[in-house]
C-alpha cells in the first residue's frame, strides 16, 4: 500500500540515528570527543550532534583497513562469497528503504520520492551489479612464445578511500563502495559534513550481511579535517571523490605531497541542453528539459541549466517549459506530492539567491522563481531567459533551481555555445535527424551525452567528466571498478 505523509512522519518519529564513526566492526566516539551539529534543512531542527572526525581518526581506520587487508579476510576471499555478502546487503537495504530513505529526507531536504527510489531501487542494484562481476572478472595472458607464459592479473589496490557529496548522500556512498568491496579493497567512507546519516547506518547493513570488521569504517567529519587527512594519508592507495571541482584540484595537490595516490575525481558540471531547430516541441520534450534542470532541486552535477534553443523555437519553446514549471509541488520533503524539497543548508541557499541576483544584473530575464519565504531553505524553481554565454549563470555551476535559456541561431552556433564552457559531465541533444545527432554528440566534449531524452545513463554505462568534471576514471559500469585494482604481469620462464 502507499505510504502517506503521516506514514513516513511516523517513521521519522522512530527513528534512532547513529551518530558515533563507525570503526572495525563498533560505533565509536572521536578520539578528540569533538562534534559537529546536524540539522533537517526543510525543518531547521536539530538532529544530533555528529561525531567530527580528524586524522588521529582517521589513522585509527587505515590501521586497522590495512590490518583486515593484510589478514586477506575479506581482500583474499574467494570473489564467490564476496558475491553472497553483497547481494545479502542489497537485499537489507531493500528491507530498510523506508527507514533509510526517511533519514536522508530528514537529513537533506531531499523528497521522500526520490530518497525511495535511490535507496530503494538504484542502490540495491548497484550492491547486485558488482557483487554479480565480483566472480566474472577475468585476467588475459599476453601472447608470448612457447619459452614463457605471460599472467597479466588485477589486484584490489589495497585500502580505498571514498569522498562523497550530499546531492545524493546514500548513492554516490554505495557507487563507490560496491565496486570498491566487489574487488576486495578495504574502504574508509567520509560522508560530507550536511549529510552523514545514512551512510552511518549502512555500516551496520554491511556488518549484518557479513563484511567483516574493519573492511568498511565510515568517518564523518568536515572536508579540511578528515577530508584532508584522507587526501593526505601514506598509506591510503586511492581516493575516489565525488563533490566540487575546487575540491577536486585539492585532492591532486594531497596526492602529490604524499604518496602519490590513484585519484578518481567526478566533479562539477554546467551541462547544455540542446533543442535543435528540427526538433519537435511536445510534451515529451519539455518534461525531459524541465526534470533534466529542476531534478532534485536543481542539486545535481548532471543538472542541465544551459537550455540551448534554436532562434525559431524558442518562444513556444519558454512558454511550455514555464508552464510545466510552474507545476512543481514544493515543500515537505516527507510528503509524497513534493517534487521539490529544501536547499541543502541556509548557506547554500544564500549562495543560489546570489546568482540570481547576479543574473538580473547582468541583463538575463528573469521570467520566474526566486525566493520562496517560509521556515526552511526553499528556493522556487527559476527560469531566466534572454542568457548569454558570456553571463556568470551561464558559466557557473549554480548548483540549485536555475535554468538558463539561450537562444542560438544555427546548429554551429548551438554547439559552439555548448562547447564554450570549462566543464564536460553532460549533455542532451534533441533533433530528428540522425546523421546531425551523432555528429552532434562525437563533438560534444563530455562524458555522456543523451540523444532525444534526459538520462544519465545506468547502472551499466560509465559516468564521469572531460574537462573540469573529472579525471580519466568513472563512476559505474564495468569502468569504475578499474579504480579500485591493480596490473600485475606475472612473467613465467618455460623451460
Ligand atoms: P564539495 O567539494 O564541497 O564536498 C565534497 C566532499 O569533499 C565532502 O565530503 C566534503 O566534506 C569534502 N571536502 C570539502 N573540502 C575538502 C577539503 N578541503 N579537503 C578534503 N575534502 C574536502 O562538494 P559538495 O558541495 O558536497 O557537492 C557538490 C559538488 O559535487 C558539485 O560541484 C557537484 O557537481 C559535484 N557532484 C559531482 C558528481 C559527479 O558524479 N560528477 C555527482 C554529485 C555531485
């Protein structure tokens, strides 16, 4: 039966968060007993007081990592019993959706709808997608001659660390943390500082479904305490990061200054979406151009906020999408019916009404949204047209409910103005003419592009950036778990 409001505020009234780090196997406090505070962002109540890691913490967790590592418990277990524990996990975390799903609404302002489906459906099947690779991964053997036999093999690179975002707390935790066990890896998980609860309690799913002890430590803490003790630590062998561009650069800088770490960075984005002039304009369209925007609260890195439109659309073209817009439900994030929830944190709503205002100055029409003037950090979804690429909202990653519309006058110019940007996570493209899709899409600099509808793709396909999105590697698909191993050649003398 479907749950109502009242069902998931009943929920919420059950629930007992963990807020200690979780280290070998235990909850546990800090070894400095410092904390940070933790609010609902929709509601500004208190949740609980966090425990604020450091690098005392965090040299506490790669000990023991490295130990469990070493002892082969979970690195040299055979990759079909790796297999069992994982599909074991995913299935508590189906049994728990409700519960998790209510704690990450609570903890971020994120609808409940889509705290369900992450937690409930897509990370489920991310655990069952690499627990279901961990035995099919085979090595080669190069092509020598009848005096040698030449292994090439793959390794678990040793201890992973995994920094993630609060966009999508639970998610962007489990696409780093199912590749990286499915391999055998030990992993130490810093949640960010907004959004640490769930991730807190997967600790203990994992336990239950049998990752032993010290195989999964989760840490919480702010980035330029943990985030940075990891970034520098000796004997952490990779970190995979997703969150800001800014702080992608950092995590290079604490590699090179230590010891030289594999670094996965998924970044940032300022991805077009592209209405060709054969396009279209129906209803399919423009659900796609205003979920590919207003998803999530525009809190996406995927977010599609440069809307690029052929001159001889664009007015029908703004009119349908400022018609759908206005249909988002905003408010309680527990209730069902809302399609879009709270800001991450009163700063961050502060930072988007600052690139509003920013907008309006610099001569963009702003033609809806803005504040919206109640107990929490909401922010009405926002259209501005009349954008032009030299405008700080059409370079920017905004990070929340703001769509740009960007009238072009010939396909050149639509790819010119798409190509014309510092980032490449994403872009999507409608057109009907085959030929001009693909073309199109071979001369986009970005990691994925969508032809005739929004996507990022799934679970199966890669996902990461050109340019300022991101380093060579990716999140998802057969792609990510290459992070998390090691090439070894094994060289044999046949004689
Ligand atoms: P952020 O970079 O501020 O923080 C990300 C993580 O890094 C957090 O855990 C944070 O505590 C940590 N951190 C912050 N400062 C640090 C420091 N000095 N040293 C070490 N760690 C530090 O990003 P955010 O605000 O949490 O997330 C939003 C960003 O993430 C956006 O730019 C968005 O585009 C990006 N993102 C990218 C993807 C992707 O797959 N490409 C997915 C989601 C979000």
């Amino acid at each position: 039966m479907t749950k109502t409001k009242t069902d998931y505020e009943q929920i919420a009234q059950q629930l007992k968060p963990r807020f200690q780090a979780f280290i070998d196997g235990k909850y546990c406090d800090t070894i400095s007993g410092e904390t940070f505070s933790c609010h609902n962002p929709a509601t500004e109540e208190f949740i609980g007081d966090i425990a604020h890691c450091d690098a005392a913490d965090v040299d506490k967790a790669v000990a023991v990592a490295r130990k469990r590592f070493e002892q082969g418990v979970w690195s040299q277990r055979p990759p079909e019993e790796r297999k069992e524990v994982l599909l074991k996990l995913a299935d508590l975390v189906r049994k728990h959706t409700d519960e998790l799903a209510v704690l990450e609404s609570l903890d971020t302002g994120k609808t409940i709808t889509d705290c369900l489906h992450e937690i409930g459906t897509e990370a489920p099947a991310f655990f069952q997608w690499y627990a279901e690779l961990a035995d099919k991964a085979f090595g080669k053997i190069a092509p020598t001659g009848p005096d040698a036999l030449g292994l090439i093999v793959k390794e678990p690179v040793g201890i992973a660390g995994a920094i993630v975002p609060w966009n999508f707390p639970f998610l962007m935790a489990v696409w780093k943390i199912a590749p990286s066990l499915a391999v055998g890896c030990s992993v130490i998980v810093k949640p960010a500082e907004q959004s640490p609860l769930t991730a807190l309690r997967l600790a203990e799913l994992a336990q239950q479904a049998g990752v032993p002890d010290g195989v999964l430590n989760i840490l919480p803490g702010m980035g330029e305490t943990a985030g940075q003790a990891i970034g520098r630590h000796n004997d952490i062998d990779v970190v995979s990061f997703t969150g800001s561009t800014e702080v992608g650069r950092m995590f290079m800088r604490y590699s090179g200054d230590s010891n030289l770490k594999g670094i996965g960075l998924e970044l940032g984005g300022k991805s077009p979406f592209l209405v060709l002039e054969d396009a279209t304009i129906n209803d399919d369209l423009i659900e796609h151009a205003a979920m590919s925007a207003f998803w999530n609260g525009g809190q996406n890195c995927s977010a599609n906020m440069r809307q690029i439109i052929a001159a001889p659309l664009v007015e029908e073209y703004t009119a349908r999408i400022c018609e759908r817009v206005q249909k988002f439900t905003l408010g309680d994030p527990l209730d069902p019916n809302t399609e879009i929830g709270s800001m991450i944190t009163p700063e961050h709503k502060q930072n988007v009404m600052n690139y509003i205002h920013k907008g309006n100055q610099e001569g963009a029409k702003m033609l809806m949204g803005g504040d919206l003037e109640r107990t929490g950090s909401y922010i009405k979804p926002t259209v501005f047209t009349d954008v032009t690429n030299n405008m700080t909202i059409a370079q920017e990653e905004i990070f929340g409910p703001v769509l740009g519309i960007m009238p072009v006058q010939s396909t050149a110019e639509a790819l010119q103005v798409a190509r014309d940007t510092d980032y490449g996570l994403h872009a999507t493209l409608f057109t009907q003419d085959i030929n001009r899709a693909i073309k199109t899409a071979r001369a986009l600099p970005c990691g994925t592009v969508s032809i005739n509808g929004f996507s990022e793709g799934d679970i199966k396909t890669p996902f990461g950036g050109y340019k300022l999105s991101g380093s060579l590697s990716r999140d998802n698909g057969t792609e990510a778990i290459e992070q998390y191993l090691q090439t070894k050649t094994i060289w044999i003398n046949v004689q």
